[in-house]
C-alpha cells in the first residue's frame, strides 16, 4: 500500500501539468504582421450545451470584443475564425490556428487574404469573454435619413446614414460613403444612450459617433476611420418626416 501511495505522489505532478493543459483563460500576446506588430487578446471558455465559446480584441484594428466564429477545440489544438471582420471576397473569413505550446502558453497563426501572421500568447488570468454589444431601438427624432461631409487624405467624402427601428429588434442602418468610389458599409452596431450616437461597420474599421442637437437637425460628431478621426456634422435630409 505504501509502495502504491509513493507511485501515485510521483505521478501528481505529471499530471497536474496533463490537467493544466487547456486552452480555457485570458491570452495575451502580439500578432506578428510583418512591419507592424499588434496586441491580440483571445478569451476561451466552456459553453454548456456548446462545447467553447469565445472573443478576441486586436488592437490597432478596431476589433474589441468580437465573438469568435466556427470555433473547435480538440485536445491542444484549437481553431477558429472572426467571420465577416478582416474578411477577403477571395480567401474568405481570417482563420486563427494554434496550440498549446505550454501550459500557459498557445503558439499559432493567422492566415488573412492569402498573407500568415503568427502570434504567441500567454495565459494572464481566467476568461473573460466578451458578449457583443446589441443595438438598441433609437428615437423618431433620429429615425430618419442624414447626409454630411468630411476630409480625408486631401479628398472629400459624402456621407449618408438612413436609421430605421424593427419592433423586435434594435435599429438599422444604411451607412454610405461616396468619394472616388461608393462604400456601401455593413452595420453591425446602432447605440443610443441620451444624446449620444454610436453606429459601428467592424468589418470596414469605420465607425460615427455624435451627438443630436436640441433643434433634431444636426448631429456633431467624428467619423473613425481605421485609427484616423474626422470631424463629420450630418443633416436631417430636406422633406423627410420628422
């Protein structure tokens, strides 16, 4: 019995490190882009019924908090994508390889339009996964279509934003740019909170934040563009109900 008793103390170790190797926790590292490296944090959690849930914020890229898509975790390797962010019509979604390289340590790459990004990570605490934020309705004041303009690289852009509510659901919206060429963004986020208004295009690295006017004509705010912010009013379009 004492024998037995030694064999297994011998063994806790080992297997205390065979245990520890899971990819669940907070991991944080640098996605290595050649010429540019950037913060990635990846967050990974058991989901009940589905086997993993998770988010991933890169910095630099304006990707905070995105949930992970397709995600399969076998053993120490694990995959996943972030859908229609960083998404090339050619290559499709980017795809996120890796392992675990340690215990506290995942090794992988990113492949992104045909381009590889390898990145190491460490384990710096338990998950915390990060629900996406979910649009909110907004009110009939800003229920409607509004146009502005902004500078940027010595060009100008015409902007025109078209909310609409769902009675469901939260608001939509149709957020246009028309400079050399027309950009039709996917919205992904529409925020009201008091006067404040936050759409979000992840996907496109473009965002508008402002603020309603107290007549409901205008709407002050900065338009983000990838890390870059100008100053954009837009106007309630003439003829439109208000």
């Amino acid at each position: 019995m004492r024998r037995t008793i030694s064999i297994l103390l011998l063994c806790l170790p080992a297997l205390a490190c065979a245990t520890g190797k899971t990819p669940e926790g907070r991991w944080e590292g640098r996605l290595q882009i050649p010429g540019r490296d950037l913060k990635l944090v990846v967050d990974l959690a058991p989901n009940g019924a589905e086997p993993w849930t998770g988010s991933i914020t890169i910095f630099g890229l304006g990707i905070k908090g995105a949930p992970l898509s397709n995600l399969v975790v076998r053993d120490t390797h694990l995959t996943f994508d972030i859908g229609d962010l960083l998404r090339s019509p050619t290559y499709g979604p980017a795809v996120f390889q890796a392992h675990l390289a340690g215990v506290d340590e995942v090794a992988g790459e990113m492949s992104q339009a045909g381009n590889v990004a390898p990145f190491i990570l460490k384990r710096i605490g338990p998950p915390q996964v990060e629900l996406p934020p979910r649009s909110t309705a907004v009110r009939r004041e800003i229920e409607d279509q509004w146009t502005g303009d902004y500078e940027l690289g010595g060009y100008s852009r015409h902007v025109t934003i078209t909310l609409e509510n769902h009675a469901d659901a939260g608001a939509t919206a149709r957020f246009v740019i028309v400079g050399k060429r027309q950009y039709d963004l996917p919205v992904n986020l529409v925020i009201e909170e008091g006067d404040f208004l936050r759409i979000e295009s992840q996907a496109s690295q473009v965002a508008f934040e402002g603020r309603l006017s107290r007549g409901s004509r205008e709407i002050r705010g900065i338009i983000e563009v990838d890390d870059v912010e100008r100053p954009l009013v837009l106007h309630r379009v003439l003829g439109r109900a208000q």
